[in-house]
C-alpha cells in the first residue's frame, strides 16, 4: 500500500479541487445541477481515484486508477472549455485552473 498524501500529483489534485469549489460559486444559479455539480464532481474524482488506486496491491491496479483519474480530468477540463466558451467563469482564473490541470496531467 502506498501513502497517497505523499504524492505531489495527488497534493496538486486535491488544491485543484478548492479551487475548482470557488471558481464554480460564480456559475449562474441555473447551472447549480448542471454544470456545477459536474465540473465539482470531475475535479473531485481526480485526487479521489489516485488515492484508491494507492490502496490497491499491485501496480496495474495503480495504473488502472490512474487512467481513470487522467479520464476525470480531461472531462474536467472539456467543461471549464464549456463554461469559458458561454463566458460562465471569470476568464483569467478559468485559464489558471486550466494550466494548473494541464501540469497535474502531466
């Protein structure tokens, strides 16, 4: 077993996912089961699915929520493209968070 906290892919996720909470507050009301809880959902499967993976005994089982975790985040950035294309975030803190993602991809 692998102890998640210490990995910096997973630090970086989970400071996303704050991130990601605050940037969505400014989503119009109508958004709040649409959009919202979709990009909320997304962000939080990253950091969620690396730890799982670490709790698992061998490594293509790591490797099988890895995978999974670099799914949630493409998803995750197909939606801040979605909400900066209908002009829903503020545009300079939707293409920090886009770059932070794009290193967490890495």
């Amino acid at each position: 077993m692998r102890n998640f906290r210490e990995l910096m892919v997973w630090q970086r996720s989970f400071e996303l996912v704050n991130d990601i909470y605050d940037a969505s507050n400014a989503l119009p009301s109508d958004e709040k089961f649409g959009l919202k809880s979709q990009i909320r959902r997304s962000a939080v499967s990253i950091p969620s699915n690396i730890a799982e993976g670490c709790s698992r005994r061998t490594n293509k089982d790591l490797a099988r929520f890895l995978e999974i975790a670099i799914g949630s985040s493409f998803e995750l950035e197909t939606q801040l493209l979605i909400a900066k294309r209908r002009e829903m975030l503020n545009k300079s803190k939707n293409e920090s968070i886009i770059d932070e993602l794009h290193e967490i991809q890495k």
